[in-house]
C-alpha cells in the first residue's frame, strides 16, 4: 500500500495522531491519502479535517514497524517528529496541572475529535466506542469523564477529591475509583456520565469494601 505514496504521504501516515488518527499534512497531501483509501476527510462547508481509515492506521503500524531506517534512502527528507498528543488526566497524577480555561478548551477538542473518529469509523454512529477506544480504554474512560466535567483525582492535593481510572486485569476493562474519600454516590455519577457516553459500569466492592467501578463499552 505504501509503494504508490510519495516520502510526504508516508510522513503523513506515520505522524497521525496515534489516538485519533487525524491527518497533519498539506491539502495535495491528504488528497492522495483519501485517493489511496488511507484517509477520509471529515467536516462541513469545505472545512474537512482528515482521518486515517484502517487500513491508514494498519499501513502506520508497518512503518512504525519498518522503523526509521527504512525511509531513509539518499536525498530523502527525514521524518517529521513526532508531535505532543493529548493526555486525558486519569486521576493518577501523572497530568501536569495547567491554566483551567486552556485545560477544559483541550479536552473539549479532545472530545470532538473523539466524536468525529467515532463517526468516520462507524458509518456515523457516535454512541459507542470507537475501535481506537477499546484498545486504549483508561485513556478514553477519562477522556470521557474529564469531558463531562467529572474532577479528576489530586494525589497531593487536600481537601481535592475525584475520579481514578485505572487498568483493570480484565482485558478491555476500566477500573474506576473516587479518591481520596471513596464515594458510591460520587462514583454513581460516574456510571451515568459514562452511560450517555457510550460506556456500561457495573459496582463492586474491594476487599477494604471501597466501591468502584468496572467500566467497558456499552454494546448497543
């Protein structure tokens, strides 16, 4: 699939965002990717942001696979480096606190890039998860909750309480808590933010009798 894209095309492929797979790249660019079925443009009023298809984001695992090396004949361009993505905060403190207003404007973007991957992968369908989501379930359950405007956790942060997501030893399953105070109502919410946004959460209880939350993809 590789062999009919020019140097430019594969940079392209290869530098998608690696959780939405949207396209950063010149319109001729794009234009080739979308003729190559790499890539499909999404938006309104000429206005189209592009997103890799699977087989786009299977072409990007080769030649994450080939490596660099590969792509490096004489006189060719050198890859483009690889850019930030965004993190959704998982409560875990591992998310650097930043400037609320820029914060919530990030997530926001997040968020609709997350929508529009949903429809370009699924004929239009935005109730459920994404494949990319099944796949990376921590991330998009508190891309979810952070979207809704559920608090994340402040390790560190007194009096700061709010929702932990965790990788459950479930395959293809998040494991929600409330920290620091645990919370069955506060984790409640939780499932029901996370029902309207296509996730199913089911209670337990730990060993300590802490509740949480075991969250996977609603199938419907």
């Amino acid at each position: 699939m590789s062999k009919g894209l020019g140097v430019a095309g594969r940079r392209a492929v290869r530098g998608a965002d690696p959780e939405t797979g949207r396209v950063k790249a010149p319109p001729a660019v794009c234009a080739a990717l979308v003729a190559a079925g790499l890539a499909v443009p999404h938006g309104r009023g000429g206005h189209h942001s592009h997103y890799l298809t699977t087989e786009g984001r299977r072409l990007r695992a080769e030649l994450a696979e080939a490596g660099a090396t590969q792509e490096q004949a004489p006189g060719a361009e050198p890859p483009a480096p690889a850019g930030g993505s965004f993190t959704a905060d998982d409560g875990s403190g591992a998310t650097a606190p930043t400037d609320p207003a820029r914060r919530a404007a990030e997530v926001a973007t997040a968020w609709e890039g997350l929508l529009q991957i949903r429809s370009v992968l699924m004929d239009g369908v935005t109730t459920r998860p994404a494949p990319w989501e099944r796949e990376r379930v921590v991330h998009a359950v508190a891309l979810a909750l952070e979207a809704a405007g559920c608090p994340p956790a402040r390790p560190g942060s007194p009096g700061a309480s709010g929702y932990r997501v965790a990788a459950s030893p479930h395959p293809g399953t998040a494991e929600i808590s409330w920290s620091p105070t645990p919370s069955a109502d506060a984790l409640d919410r939780c499932a029901q933010l996370l029902t309207a946004r296509g996730w199913q959460s089911t209670r337990h209880r730990s060993r300590a009798g802490d509740p949480y939350l075991l969250t996977t993809p609603a199938n419907r």
